[in-house]
C-alpha cells in the first residue's frame, strides 16, 4: 500500500512540474502575428530641411559649403566687411556682445554669416564659390515675424571675370529650382557696405502669382504689391578684398543674403517665426 501511495505522489510531483514547465514556456512564446510595436520617429528640423534644399540647388552649380563660429570679433563681423567703427550700419544690426574680463579682446555674437566668407577669402585664394548656412543674432524684440536669433544662407562668388549678369543669372536659377519656373524675379537699388552696386531681390508673390489680388479679394501675404523681397545681394565692394589680400584690380564677384525663417516661413505658409524655436511637437509634426 505504502509503494502504491509514493508511486501515486511521485506521478503527481512529476506531473506538476511538467505542467509548470509548460505554462512558462506558453507564458515567454512570442506570437509573431501580433502587430510590431511602432516607435516614434524624429524628423529634421524645418529650418533644417530648407537648408538641404539650398545646398542642392548651389551643389548643381558647382558651390561648395562652409561654416564657422558663432561667436566672432568685431573685425571678422564689421571691420573687413567695410563696416568701420560708428557706421551707422552697426546700429542696424543691434549687437550682442560677450561680457568679457575688462582689457579682454572684444567678442560677439556673428549679425549675420558673412565672416565666414572672409575667413574663406584668407585661407584661399580666387575661384571662391561658396554659401555658408547658420544661425545669426541681432537684437530685435521678439514677435511673429522677428526673432533675436534667425537663420541665413549667404553666397559668395569671386573670380577673374565674374560680372553682374552671372550674378542676376545665378539668383535667377536658385528662385526657379526652389519656387518653380513660373515665379518671376526683379532687382531694386539699395545699399549695403560691402556690395557696390548693391541691389534687393524680389520674387512674383508666390500666393497670388504676382496679381496681387486672390478670389478673396487683396493678397494678404504681399499686400496686393504681387512681389515679396527675398534677397539682398550684390558685386563684392573692392574695398572689401584689400583686407583679404585680393587684388580688387583683378578679381571681381558677387554676394547675396537671403533670410531662411522668412524663406520658410513664405514656402510653408506659416505666419509666426517663434514656432521654428518653440519645438512644439504638433508644429514639428507637420514636416516630417
Ligand atoms: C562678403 C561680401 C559681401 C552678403 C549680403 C545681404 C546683401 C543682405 C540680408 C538678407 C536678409 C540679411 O537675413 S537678412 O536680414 N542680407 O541683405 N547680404 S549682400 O554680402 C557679402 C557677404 C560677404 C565678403
């Protein structure tokens, strides 16, 4: 009878433990029908994104990319810009300086990329085909169409027989590429230190294609002027090469700015510059 009761527990323990063994097992098996799980996934930046799309468009004809410190000296920012001390332009470009120890040199945050264009002259001597995309600071007070912190992409061309129809020629190509080949370009006199002649660059608004009215009556986004300044630009002002040993008897170029919030700003529709700076999900989510 006592073997008759091990025999009954022992079958029992066994079984137990095989029945354990298996609903374990069950409980790791991976049922590969289930749905995978779905992992968020960033994007670039919008800002980021137009970027690209302007260095495609300069890459195809034969611009190579460069950038540099955000951080500058007044000489790098101003000086060899043709922007000497108390230039009224400075005052335009609202500054912010670095509190350094006193008797330190001088530094400040870059107004716009164009030191880097020096930086580029010094280090490398004509053919220069170069656009430098960054960030820039100017103290503005913050609203929906300024910041004190914006994006630039700046252009520049200097070689021995460079003229103003290469340089309208190269605007008009870059407006194409990224607008399409129906938006139309016009050129205005301005004035800028370190170009001569130096001019602004509008495009045929893109919203109402240059009538200036839509269905709904006046165009919003030009105000019924049916063009939108884009650019400004223009030939390298000689002065400019004498602080980077150039010859300006030989060499001649072009330069061009375009600000790349309101560039994006325009092409997306978006009526706030704060939200490139706010990484609101739900605004990020619209570019993926
Ligand atoms: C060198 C020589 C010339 C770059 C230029 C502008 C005109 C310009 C603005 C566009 C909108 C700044 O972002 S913005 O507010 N830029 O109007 N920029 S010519 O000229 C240069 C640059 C470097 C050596």
């Amino acid at each position: 009878m006592r073997s008759y009761v091990d025999a009954k527990i022992e079958e029992r323990r066994v079984a137990i433990e095989v029945g354990a063994e298996e609903a374990a097992s069950a409980k790791d098996r991976v049922d590969l029908s289930l749905p995978g799980v779905v992992r968020p996934l960033g994007s670039r930046h919008l800002i980021r994104q137009v970027f690209q799309e302007i260095e495609d468009i300069f890459f195809s004809i034969g611009f190579s990319v460069v950038d540099g410190p955000e951080i500058e000296t007044p000489y790098y920012n101003f000086e060899a810009l043709n922007i000497p001390e108390f230039h009224p332009v400075r005052d335009d470009m609202d500054t912010f300086y670095l509190e350094l120890p006193k008797g330190a040199p001088g530094l400040l945050l870059r107004t716009h990329t164009s030191p880097m264009q020096i930086r580029t002259m010094e280090k490398q001597k004509p053919p220069v085909r170069v656009i430098v995309p960054g960030r820039v600071y100017r103290r503005d007070n913050p609203d929906a169409t300024h910041s004190f912190a914006f994006h630039q992409v700046e252009g520049l061309a200097v070689d021995t027989d460079i003229t103003f129809c290469d340089f309208t020629g190269t605007i008009e190509y870059f407006v194409k590429q990224f607008f399409g080949p129906s938006v139309k370009t016009r050129f205005r006199p301005s004035y800028f230190p370190f170009t001569e002649p130096s001019v602004e660059f509008d495009v045929s608004c893109v919203f109402c294609g240059g009538n200036g009215t839509t269905s709904s009556g006046t165009c919003g986004k030009c105000k019924g002027a049916g063009w939108i300044e884009l650019f400004g630009a223009g030939m390298v002002d000689p002065a400019v090469y004498g602080f980077v040993g150039y010859d300006p008897k030989k060499v001649t170029g072009f330069a061009f700015g375009i600000g790349i919030d309101r560039l994006a700003m325009l092409k997306y529709g978006i009526d706030d510059i704060q939200a490139f700076f706010q990484n609101d999900v739900r605004f990020l989510k619209q570019f993926p």
